[in-house]
C-alpha cells in the first residue's frame, strides 16, 4: 500500500506562517496528482490546493495569494507553505495522493490506481 504522513501542523497567531509536508511511501508505485484538503469541526472537508504531475496548481479561492503548493518528486513529498494565516484557517488538513501501481519495468493493464489518504495534521490559528 501507499502511506501519506503528514507533518508540519501546529499552534500559531494570525498572520503567521506554516509548512506542511507530506511524505509518501511503499514500493513500486507513481504518483499523479497530490493535493491538500481539511476539516473544521462541525464542517465538511474541502480542497484546498492540487498538484498534479506535470507541474499544474489549482487553489481554492480561500488559499489563492496566501497558499502555495509544490512537490518534490525525488522525495515522494508534497508541500503546503501556508502565509498569512487566519483563524478560519484553522483544521485538520489531510494530504491526498492519487497514481499507479507497477510490476518491473511495466504498469498494470487495467492499471491498478490507488487513492491515498494521509492521517492529518492538526493547524490551530489563533486571533
């Protein structure tokens, strides 16, 4: 199986600054789009950004100017630097993973895909 565990989450004030990452592992697999979600109490979980292999980012308009993400495919690791934290910010932010399995040299026909949920990692904003 494909494992996501996400670190980086944490207590800071409005306005403040935070890096969450996200590592992937297992065997034999590729990732395709990576992306971030999260949660508030009492809410339902929301994209927050995406990206995929070739390099494409999309953002919710709440994280548009504030929030970026990149990954790092040597690493197996995508990023969320959050800037210009505010409290509605606050919640469990989850990474997401989507790609293949393969065999050797050879992927799968059908592929064989998985969707890959990390545990999360909790981000408090306080006013």
């Amino acid at each position: 199986q494909v494992q996501l565990v996400e670190s980086g989450g944490g207590l800071v004030q409005a306005g403040g600054s935070l890096r969450l990452s996200c590592a992937a592992s297992g065997s034999d697999f590729r990732i395709d789009d990576m992306g971030w979600y999260r949660q508030a109490p009492g809410k339902q979980r929301e994209g927050v950004a995406a990206v995929t292999s070739s390099g494409d980012t999309d953002y919710a308009d709440s994280a548009k100017g504030r929030f970026t993400i990149s990954r790092d495919d040597a690493r197996n690791t995508v990023y969320l630097q959050m800037n210009s934290l505010k409290p509605e910010d606050t919640a469990v932010y989850y990474c997401n993973a989507r790609g293949s399995y393969y065999s050797g040299s050879y992927y799968y026909t059908p592929p064989r895909r998985y969707d890959a949920w990390g545990q999360g990692t909790q981000v408090t904003v306080s006013a």
